[in-house]
C-alpha cells in the first residue's frame, strides 16, 4: 500500500472509534506542549539515524516517528489495537520479570508506556527508556512529568545506544521488533546482550509471528513496513544467535508474543547457583555443563 499522508488513527480508526476518541482534547494537547523546546531538549547530536528509519513509513505517516502526529496519535491508536487491552498485554512483560532489578533499560520506549509501567512495578529501580525519536520522547516525558514518575529518557539507536556494558538487570523491547528489518532485531538484541549483566534477562513484547504469517490483511491494515519480514521471522532463533540462553516464547492472547531469554552466568556461578539459590523468576537457571 502506497504511503499516506494521514495517520492510521484518520485512516482507519477514527472512523470506527471516533465516538471513543476526544479530538478536541487531542488539539488541545498538541497546543499544551512546547514541541520544538522539547525535541531540542532531548535530540542528541550523536545519534545517527539508520537509513530504514528515515525512509519508512510507519503507519503510513510520512516521516514516520519523527513527526510530531505520529508522537501525538500513537497512544490513542495503540491502546484499541493490543485486544484485550493495552495495559493487560503490556502487563504481561512486567509480570514475566523476576526477582528485584536495580537497573531496567527499555529500548523503543516510543511514549513511555511500559517505562512508566516498569517504574511503577520497581519503584527501587533505575528504569531508563531509549528511543530514536525525539517527538515520542516529548510525549513520554510530558506523560512522566504529569504522572509525577521519576524515570529518565534518552535519544538513542538501540543497535549501539552508547550505555556502558553489564549495566542493566533487565533490558527490554515492547512492539518494536515488527518496526525494524530483521537485521536491525538481531543486531539490538546483540546490543542488549552487551547491557545485560549475567543472569540478567531479556524480554520482548510483540505481534505473533505465527499470527502474522497466518493472517495476511493483519500486515496490510498496518502498514508497516517490515512487518511481513518480522512475520517470517523467529524471535527464539534470534535470542539465541545473540548468545540468551533458557529461550522461550508465549502466545499473549491471539496477536502478540512474549518473548524471554537470559544472558549466561559465569561457569563458576553457575554450580553455585545451582548448588543453593536457585533462580530468582519463573525463567529456570541454565545448569553446568
């Protein structure tokens, strides 16, 4: 499908749900926000843009994520496409996460949802949201702001995000994958790889690839453009291709998956852990070899 230059909301969902949605309230947030103070405020003039990123179309908006329309509408977009609802599939990935985590790293945090969800969970944490759009970032720390949640954002490329190496507990991804090339995934989950401490645990929340593959218009009403290849592809292989090892994945009700992995513990601490702790979460400790 050609791009358009009107969002998915005017597309497709407006006219189904415009009796749910408040446009006025919509213009009246746009007019609320500073947008070019705060896209200064948060641009980092270290961050390179992938090509893919700057050409594509995401959800037929031109300029994808770095338009201010797309930062405006997503949340009111997102929260009638995740079926049952928004918060019970995004709830899934939270509730996955075991034991306490000081350091939390979400990469694509797009507007923040799940980042204020994972702060709210672990209040103890450090939870720090990455994303490569600086319009999203302004929404997500207006939402922070207005929450009174105290997180941290960045502007970052999850494939090289600048953080330094084992410094993070728990590093996830929430409906980025669909968004990406497969390579781009593979590589972030190798940059993640890096981040995690050992034993730390990587989780990712997105469509289900066997859903996808089954239902061909899901792909077309999107318009995504890599969601098709994302369909054909599997999140178990590329966890492991990064080096994860206690892999799996679950349906999350009919349209998303969870996917889970952890980064190996030293030979050493393994006996030891397998000898008396044993693991923290559901996700079971890999054992000697």
């Amino acid at each position: 499908m050609a791009p358009q230059s009107k969002t998915l909301f005017e597309q497709f969902l407006a006219p189904v749900f415009s009796h749910l949605v408040d446009r006025n309230a919509l213009v009246q947030l746009r007019d609320s926000i500073d947008w070019e103070a705060g896209v200064a405020q948060f641009t980092n003039p270290q961050v390179v843009y992938p090509n893919y990123y700057k050409t594509s179309n995401f959800h037929g908006i031109k300029n994808g994520y770095l338009n201010v329309d797309a930062a405006l509408t997503y949340d009111p977009i997102t929260q009638y496409v995740l079926p049952p609802g928004e918060t019970w599939v995004r709830e899934s990935l939270i509730k996955a996460i075991g034991g306490e985590p000081r350091r939390i790293l979400d990469l694509g945090c797009g507007t923040g949802t799940t980042t204020l969800m994972l702060k709210r969970r672990f209040p103890n944490a450090e939870v720090i949201g990455l994303d490569l759009s600086p319009q999203m970032l302004v929404m997500a720390d207006y939402k922070a702001q207005a929450a009174a949640v105290d997180v941290t954002f960045r502007h970052g490329n999850a494939m090289a995000t600048a953080l330094p190496a084992a410094a993070f507990d728990v590093v996830c991804a929430t409906l980025l994958f669909h968004e990406t090339p497969p390579a781009v995934a593979k590589t972030i989950l190798s940059e993640a790889f890096r981040l995690l401490t050992p034993g730390g645990q990587m989780l990712v929340l997105d469509g289900n690839q066997r859903t996808l593959r089954a239902s061909d218009w899901l792909s077309t009403i999107f318009e995504e453009p890599f969601i098709r290849d994302y369909g054909q592809g599997n999140v178990d292989a590329w966890l492991g291709y990064a080096g994860f090892e206690q892999v799996r994945t679950e349906d999350v009700f009919w349209l998303n998956q969870l996917s889970y992995g952890r980064k190996p513990l030293p030979v050493a601490e393994r006996v030891v852990k397998s000898e008396g702790e044993g693991a923290e979460s559901g996700l079971p400790l890999a054992q000697p070899a």
